[in-house]
C-alpha cells in the first residue's frame, strides 16, 4: 500500500518515514543487509524531503542506535 501511495506522491516525507520504519522493523527481524539499507534511505529520503519531521528523525535516531549497539563488540 504504501508503494502505491509513493507512486501517487514521491515528494511525500510521511510515506518514506514509514517505509523507512516498516523497513527497520523487517532488519530487526531478519537483519538483511537489503532491509537496513531501506531504512536508511526511507529515513533520509523523508528528512531530506521535510527537515522538520520530528517522528523521521525519531525513528532514524532509535534505528541508528539499535544499529550501533548490534555492530557494537
């Protein structure tokens, strides 16, 4: 759903925070290198598209921390 929702608004910050989030969450389950890149772009993407999105940058930051203390020894 939420692939059509991009392809109806690219330029929508709140459609890739969520795919950024929806991504993260997958990586938590299955730690796929293809799932923490999704993160990652979805959570840019939207900041680069609304620097203020609060819950974008929320979401990055409990998903950059979770990513350090895994990679962590």
């Amino acid at each position: 759903m939420l692939d059509e929702a991009l392809a109806l608004d690219p330029d929508d910050a709140d459609i890739h925070a969520s795919m950024g989030l929806l991504a993260s969450t997958r990586w938590d389950i299955t730690s796929s290198a293809v799932d923490l890149a999704a993160a990652v772009q979805g959570f840019e993407r939207a900041i680069a598209l609304n620097s203020n999105h609060a819950q974008a940058v929320a979401w990055y930051a409990g998903h950059s921390s979770v990513t350090y203390a895994r990679r962590a020894p």
